[in-house]
C-alpha cells in the first residue's frame, strides 16, 4: 500500500519543490501542489522497496527536483548504476538508458516508467547490421555510442558516450588505421573532423541521427552574438558540424554543465534537449540562459504518475528484461569504456 501524505506534508513537499527553483521555471502554486503529492508518495514509497532512481539531465524538472537519487549525463548515470547497492532501479530516461543499467545489474529489477521511450538513435540500426559491417570491414574496431540496444552492443568493441567518444576513438586510432563509429552520423563527422581522420575510409560511421539534434543549425549563431555580446555558445555533439564549427563548446551534457560551472559569461546558450537548460538555470539561478532548445518527445515522456506506477504495480511492459547471454556479451564493451574512459596514463 503506498502511504498518503497529509495536507501539511504536501504543503511542505510543494515549499521543497518551490526551493529548488520550480517556481521560476514557470511551476504555478496548482502545479507544485499536484506534483508535491506524487513526489512524496513517490519518495515514501521508494525507501519501502528498496529502489533508487537515476533521472537523466533531459527529464522534466519535477522528476529531477522531485525524486531522483543521481541526475546526470549517459556516462554519469552508467557509471552510478553499476555500483547502485539497492534492489531495483526506477529509471526515468530512454529505453538505452535502462538497458544500460540492466546489463550491469542483471539481478536487481530495472524498470522504465515509460516503456516507449525510445531514440531514433538507437532504433536506426539493429545487430545484423553491424554484423554486415563487421563482415565489410573486416578487423575494424566496432565503437558504439551508448544510444544504443543491447544487441548492437552486444557486436561492439567498446561503448562510448558524448563525455568520451573523442578519447576513446582516438585511442582506437592508435591500434588501427581504420574505425567503425556508430550509429551517430553527424557525430561520426564532428569526431573525424576534430581528430583529423578521413570520412568513409578512416572513420566510417553510419546513418543515424539524433531528431532533436539535426534540427539546430549554424545559420542564427552570428545573430545571436550581435544580439547578445559576449555570450558562449554551447552546443550538444550531435549537432551537425557546420553549427559545431561556429560555437564555443561542443560536448556532451556533462561537458556543457562543468563549463557552465566554471566560467563567469555575460550569458549562456545551451544548444540541445531543452531539459538541460532547465537545470542550468535552477542550478545557477544567477547565471543568465539565452532559450534555445528542443523538446524530445522519447525524455519527456516519463510523468510521476508513471514512476509512481512503475513502482506501486508495474507493467510487464515497464520490466527492463533482456537475455542473461546478451548481457554478458553487451556488459564487455561498457566495461572496456569505463576502462578507457578512466585510464589517464597517457594526459
Ligand atoms: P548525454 O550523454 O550527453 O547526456 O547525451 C544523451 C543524449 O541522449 C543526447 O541526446
Ligand atoms: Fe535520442 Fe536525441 Fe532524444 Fe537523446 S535527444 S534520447 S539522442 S532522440
């Protein structure tokens, strides 16, 4: 039974909520009130099953103020789920995510709040077609952006994420003359540009693409900064290389917050998913936020009703389940990507 809270604990849950910047985020009194009795029976309930909830930096502001036990990039998250002690994981992301999280943790229940949350990332390519990759180009390193299912991970050589990718490939370069890098088409570009590698013959990369990332372009950024003087330009690498080319970072979320983070800019523009700014602007309330954002329909459509069901009597469909032998065969080359990632032998 999922306890209730009381008037005076809803109020006091919704003032939390409005402490954390809810409010100038737009939440009215209605809404943080509605959101304070599902957050706090969303976190009652959690201690009572023993589950944790990684929230990713894109999810709405309720659900990372409201309830998350780490909010964080791909990597971060990857990273904090592989040494999560509680019984069961309530992520509140995309489908890759939970996968992720599943393959590290094959005996603790996963479970996605909303089961359809995919990412036209992952669902542009399937494990036979790395296997007629592979089969093409025979001896090449296969490196995979997270975004990605379990069985195309389960064909690669070692995963990567936004945080290290340039790293990770760059290292495969050292061993080879030749890389396969997917499914990220316009991250592929950007990788082979900055790493000064070949398109098609050097680094071969396939044809998928970020919908919320494609759509940004380099067209506006000169009037931007006439507009606003002295503004940094943020920009996420699944953004085409044409706009990558005239911003002042590119990088993953993580990358984007620390610079955020240490730096003192007249203003920021954080060009991606529109949850990141969100967080930017409640976690340096006194920084100033240029909007420019995109929604994506896959992060935004986890609701706390949805945690709140998932962990209250979840659906078969909201039960993260993949095959032992698949995790075994997915969990290597994550692991080798923690090993990459964090090797700083040669900085
Ligand atoms: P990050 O790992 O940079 O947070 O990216 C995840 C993602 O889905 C980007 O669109
Ligand atoms: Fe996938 Fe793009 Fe959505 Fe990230 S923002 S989950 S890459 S569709």
């Amino acid at each position: 039974m999922t306890p209730e809270p009381t008037r005076a604990q809803i109020e006091s849950e919704a003032e939390r909520l409005f402490s954390r910047g809810l409010a100038d985020l737009g939440y009215t009194d209605a809404e943080l009130l509605r959101c304070a009795r599902l957050t706090w029976k969303i976190n009652a309930l959690k201690k009572l099953k023993d589950a944790v909830i990684p929230v990713h930096v894109y999810q709405r502001a309720e659900i990372i103020h409201g309830v998350a036990d780490f909010t964080g990039d791909s990597y971060k998250l990857s990273k904090l789920c592989a040494q999560a002690d509680a019984k069961r994981i309530v992520f509140c992301g995309v489908r890759f995510m939970a996968e992720t999280a599943k393959i590290l943790n094959e005996d603790k229940e996963v479970l996605l709040p909303a089961a359809e949350a995919g990412c036209s990332l992952s669902e542009s390519i399937t494990g036979e077609q790395v296997r007629r990759l592979k089969a093409k180009h025979p001896g090449a390193p296969v490196v995979t952006y997270i975004n990605t299912s379990a069985e195309v991970k389960a064909e690669s050589d070692v995963i990567v994420t936004s945080a290290n990718a340039s790293k990770i490939v760059a290292k495969m370069f050292e061993m080879h003359e030749r890389v396969l890098f997917l499914p990220d088409e316009l991250m592929g570009r950007n990788l082979a540009k900055a790493l000064g590698r070949k398109l098609g013959s050097e680094l071969i990369t396939w044809k998928g693409r970020c919908i919320v990332h494609e759509n940004f372009d380099a067209a506006s950024v000169a009037l931007y900064r006439k507009m606003y003087p002295g503004v940094k330009i943020l920009a996420h690498s699944e953004c085409s290389p044409g706009l990558v080319s005239v911003v002042d970072l590119i990088g993953g979320t993580g990358d984007m917050m620390s610079y955020v983070e240490k730096t003192k800019a007249s203003s920021y523009m954080l060009i991606t998913e529109c949850g990141l700014g969100d967080l930017a602007r409640t976690r340096f309330p006194e920084k100033t936020f240029v909007p420019m954002c995109r929604l994506c329909p896959h992060m935004k459509a986890t609701g706390l009703e949805r945690v709140l069901r998932a962990l209250e009597r979840p659906t078969p469909a909201q039960r993260v389940e993949l095959p032992r032998e698949l995790c075994a065969r997915a969990r290597k080359p994550i692991e080798r990507m923690f090993e990459l990632a964090e090797d700083r032998a040669k900085e």
